[in-house]
C-alpha cells in the first residue's frame, strides 16, 4: 500500500488513459482494465476532462481504467491534477476493488459529456470537424 493511500489503485477517465496525451505518467503501471463508475457526471474542460458527484440516483456511467500504481506514479498523478488545489481525490468501488478517482466539487460552466467516454467523445469531435 502507498503511504497516505488507501489503496493502490487508480480509475483514470481522460487524459491518461491509454492513447491519450498524459498516459505516459502511468504507462508502466500495472493495467488491471476497464469498467464503469456511477454516481458522477463527467464535463470537457477543453484539452481534459473533470468529474463532478451527480446524484445518486443518476443513472450515468462513467468509463475508467483502474490501474495499479507505484509511490512515484501515484505523486506524479497527483502533481498532474494539481490535487488537492485544483482536483480532490475519493475512492470508488470497481469490480477490481476500491480505487481513486480525481473530481472536482462543483459543476464547472462547460459542456457536459453525456456519454461518459472521454476518448470515444474526443473520437466523435474530430471525426465532425
């Protein structure tokens, strides 16, 4: 276990998924697979996605990779998100147990990405461009 971690996994929904911008910060971390999250409302900030908590009863799902990371992926992650200034972190339950997802508090004032795919959305914008 990482020292002030809970766990040692991380569900990644943008920029660092795998063929994205920022994966290189977890490309050697050991890739469990994907699932879904609940519970959350994803919004494209422009060049990233965040995750703001939607309520319970929302039946929008998110689309992760959970990956188990090292002390030093989990820092780099974290410096990445600018957590916790700018994104805060919470465990989520995924089918390979708890791991930590970044989320911003409040609804940010951009476009909402109803799908809950980043990568199938950033897909669809450059397929219409």
């Amino acid at each position: 276990m990482l020292e002030g971690w809970k766990s040692d996994l991380i569900a990644v929904y943008g920029t660092l998924r795998k063929g994205c911008s920022n994966h290189a910060y977890i490309a050697d971390a050991e890739y469990l697979g994907d699932t879904f999250i609940h519970r959350y409302k994803m919004y494209s900030l422009g060049a990233f996605p965040a995750l703001v908590p939607a309520i319970h009863s929302d039946p929008n799902r998110i689309k992760v990779e959970v990956n188990r990371v090292d002390a030093e992926q989990a820092k780099a992650v974290d410096t990445l998100a600018g957590y916790p200034v700018f994104y805060d972190r919470c465990l989520v339950d995924t089918k390979y147990g708890l791991a930590w997802i970044y989320f911003l508090s409040n609804p940010p004032t951009r476009t909402e990405i109803i799908g809950g795919d980043w990568v199938e959305d950033q897909l669809s914008l450059q397929i219409s461009a």
